[in-house]
C-alpha cells in the first residue's frame, strides 16, 4: 500500500512550517553565533507572525470549504485540511505563543548561555505541533502533532530547575505518556472500525450501516475524548494541572493555559467533525466530564489563595465548559467550543500577562499572593482595570460582554438537544465561577495595601507592556463587538 502524495501546497502548510522552520534557525543561529539572546526572539517572534498571517486566507470561509493539501493519488483523501475553525485556531495559538515570547524576554539573563535558544526553539516546536493538529486529517499526522505540541511543554515546566518545577514536569509528563497509550489505543480502534487512516467523515459514514462495526466506533470516540481529557485538564485527568502550573516559570504557565489548550481542543474536534454528520447521538462521557470539571474545577478555586494554583482550577472549570456543546455532537457545537475557547484563552492570558507585570513591579511574593491583591486599583490602575476586565470576562459577566456571549453559545447546543440536566449543571457552574472571579476583584477594588514609593519606581519590561497591551485591546475590542472573534470560525 505505497501511494505517493501528489499535492503540497507550502502556503497551505505555513502556519505550520513557520515556527517548525524558527526553531530549527534560532538553534543553528546559537550554534554559530552565541550569546545573541534578542536574535533568539526576534526570530522566534517573526515565524510566528509568518505564520499568523498565512492563516488569514482560512479564517472566516463558510462550511464545507477548506483548504487542501498533501492529497493522495484519485482525489478527496488529504491529509491536511485549513478550514475557518482549524485557521482560526491556527492563528490563536501562534498569537498566544508570541505573547509567551514576550513574558519570557525579560527573564532571559537568568537564563544559562544556550538557555534562551533552548526556550524559545521549545516553544516554537511545542506550537508548530498545535498548528499541524488543527489540520491534520490523517491518524499518523494527528497523533505525531498532538505528542509535538505536549511534549516540550514538559521540558519547559522542568527548566526552571526548582522542586516544584521537577514536580510538576514530571506529573505532565506521566500524564502526557498515558495520554499518549489512550490516543494511540483509540487510533488504533477507529482504524479497526472505519478501515481508512483518514479522520473524515466519509471514513465515519462506512459504519453506519454496519452494527458490528459501530459500537468500536463508539468506543474508539470514547477513548479518544478520554486521552484528549488529560491534555484539556478535564476531570478526573486534571490532577498534574496544579502541579504544573504552579511549578512552572509564569510565562510557561500562561503557554500550558494557551497554546496547550488550543492543541487539545484542535485534536478533539478533529474526530467530533468526523463524526457529527452521522447524526450521532449525545456523547454521554462528555457530559459527564464536563459537568464534574466544572464543579470540581470551582469549588476548588475558591479555595485557593494563590492566583496561580487560582488560574489553574480555574483552568479545569473552564474546560468543562469548552467542550460543554460537545457532547451535542453537532457542527453548531463545534463552532460553540471553538468561540468559548477563543473567549477563554484571550481572557486567561491578559490575566497572566497582568500578573507578570506585577511581578515585576511589586515581587514574585506579592505579585503570586491573593491577598496582596489588596489596594491594586489605587496602585496600578490600568493593570488593575485590565485584570477585572480578564476576570470578569472568565466569568462571564459585563464588561467582559465576550465571555457573556460565549457562555450563551454553549448552552444552545445542549438546549437544543434536550439535554436539561446538564443545562442545570452548567447554569449552578456560572453562579459558582462568578464567586470565584469576583473573590479576586473585589480584592482588586478593596482599598488599602498600597506598596512604598519606591516600589511604585520599578519599571514594567518593554515586552510585558507589549504582551499586556495587545491582549488588553484585543479584549476590549472584542468585548465590544464579539462578532470580531465569533466571526472567524465561519459560519
């Protein structure tokens, strides 16, 4: 079974070859000319805006059309395909990557000589795989892209050197080995049930007829939402999420909370696409998953007193509630995910860029410390507006109108499909997110705690103000007009 790709479209691919290729550039670029730390970012930073451009012939196109390439030999069998919903979530994860790029600058004279390549190289290898799985549409390629954009994620939680780091690179890397053998095992059954190595429809519509075939299909479906759950810290696969997050440098956490969760979702609604025209019934395991991240994901959030581990409870709730549609199993549904994911990534990385711009001002101590939050507004109000309007986004109340509209697109599907006691699960989940998110702005506005003179003198980094300034505006602008992000997934 030897057949030749016919079709390779390199503008197609772009989005992907761009920070594959970057990587490979800022490691020979060290390996001749050391010590050229800016040149590192500035090559990291222009790949990804290659790339984010290249994805802007993909965004907005309506259903059913895509753009193909890496085409088999008789037509229709590709194994790449760029349609609205991959290019839109091509072009977030580039964007979230450079925005990492950013926060990380003005850590890198602590880093080691060679440290700063090695960051940068993992990055921009972790993202190109987050790109590749969004458009691939064969098993082989789908599962090489996942394991790409989790795997170096792993080493850049570990870098940092410290217990908690090890801790936790070691928690997602178990992880991310288990996820594999599942994603793997699933792979293996979708291939048994379809016969095609192809994630398409056309593959999916060979069993309908088949009720031998069929409950395998169900079943390869099932394992792979279970391996994909790892990945998007559903529970119960959530338990490395604290771990990492908290162990990890800042900007790192803010990339597993970005980029890594754009991958993962890209991968899931690979296989939910393949299947949702076979009319399939509502996914039971992913109600079930989504309506128990929620609530543990904030319960456990009100508990916390660090806003790091807060953003990563945070991050379980919010999952829930991206794949929340899903278990609809409808095209409308995947639109809803991919809008509520834009919503939460956006809103979850102007936090984080807020917080590391406290950090530079303030300290790692007070700026990681929930009760230090204390008397922010009067100290940094733009920071402070900037970091109520995240949170308020999170949770879904005005100003943050993006987050109220995306948390509405996700309960369609599951209204329209009947599925009440999940409807009723998901609205107790916005009463309790919105207690978690205004436990940390009325922090924000409550008076007193105002940090010294001299304190206040401490400068933000260049790149921080950068990151913190195009995640503030986007949000804004799209808070304003939601359609502006909506859009791009297409209609």
């Amino acid at each position: 079974m030897s057949q030749a790709v016919v079709s390779v479209n390199a503008g197609i691919l772009l989005p992907v070859l761009a920070p594959a290729v970057g990587a490979a550039v800022v490691l020979v670029t060290d390996v001749a000319v050391q010590h050229l730390r800016r040149t590192h970012y500035v090559i990291a930073l222009s790949s990804l805006l290659l790339g984010a451009v290249a994805t802007f012939a993909g965004l907005g196109m309506v259903a059913g059309a895509a753009r193909r390439t890496l085409c088999l030999p008789g037509g229709g069998q590709c194994m790449y395909a760029a349609d609205s919903v991959a290019s839109t979530l091509q072009l977030a994860a580039l964007l979230a990557a450079a925005v990492t790029l950013l926060l990380s600058w003005p850590d890198d004279k602590r880093q080691m000589p060679g440290g700063t390549a090695v960051i940068v190289s993992l990055v921009l290898s972790a993202t190109a795989g987050a790109t590749a799985v969004a458009g691939a549409r064969d098993l082989g390629s789908w599962l090489v892209a996942l394991e790409l954009a989790t795997l170096p994620t792993a080493a850049l939680v570990a870098l940092r050197g410290a217990r908690s780091a090890v801790s936790g690179a070691i928690a997602l890397l178990t992880t991310a080995l288990v996820s594999f053998g599942l994603l793997a095992l699933g792979a293996a059954l979708w291939f048994t049930a379809t016969g095609s190595g192809f994630i398409t429809p056309a593959a999916a519509f060979a069993v309908v007829n088949d009720p031998a075939r069929r409950p395998i299909l169900v079943l390869a479906v099932v394992i792979v939402v279970a391996g994909i759950g790892f990945k998007l810290s559903l529970v119960p696969f959530h338990a490395w999420t604290p771990e990492a997050y908290d162990g990890a440098p800042l900007p790192i956490a803010a990339f597993l909370a970005g980029v890594s969760k754009i991958a993962a979702l890209a991968a899931l609604l690979v296989v939910i696409r393949a299947i949702a025209p076979l009319g399939a019934p509502p996914l039971i395991a992913i109600a079930i998953v989504s309506a128990v991240s929620m609530t543990v994901g904030n319960i456990m959030a009100l508990r916390q007193d660090g806003v790091v581990r807060l953003l990563a409870w945070s991050t379980v709730a919010q999952a829930g509630w991206v794949v929340l549609p899903l278990a609809a199993v409808s095209s409308a549904a995947v639109h809803a995910s991919g809008a509520y994911l834009l919503a939460y990534v956006l809103a979850t990385i102007l936090a984080f860029s807020v917080v590391a711009a406290l950090v530079q001002t303030r300290g790692a101590a007070r700026a990681r410390t929930l009760t230090e939050y204390r008397g922010l507004l009067g100290e940094h109000p733009v920071l402070a507006s900037l970091l109520a309007l995240a949170l308020l986004s999170l949770a879904g109340l005005p100003p943050g109108v993006l987050g109220l509209v995306a948390k509405v697109a996700v309960l369609r599907p599951v209204a329209s499909s009947e599925l009440w006691l999940l409807a009723v699960v998901a609205a107790v989940n916005a009463v309790l997110g919105v207690a978690v998110y205004l436990r940390w702005l009325l922090t924000i506005i409550s008076p007193g705690g105002a940090a010294p003179v001299a304190a206040r003198a401490v400068r933000v980094h260049p790149a921080t103000l950068v990151a913190v300034g195009f995640t503030g505006i986007a949000l804004v602008l799209t808070s304003l007009s939601p359609e502006l992000l909506v859009g791009l997934l297409g209609r």
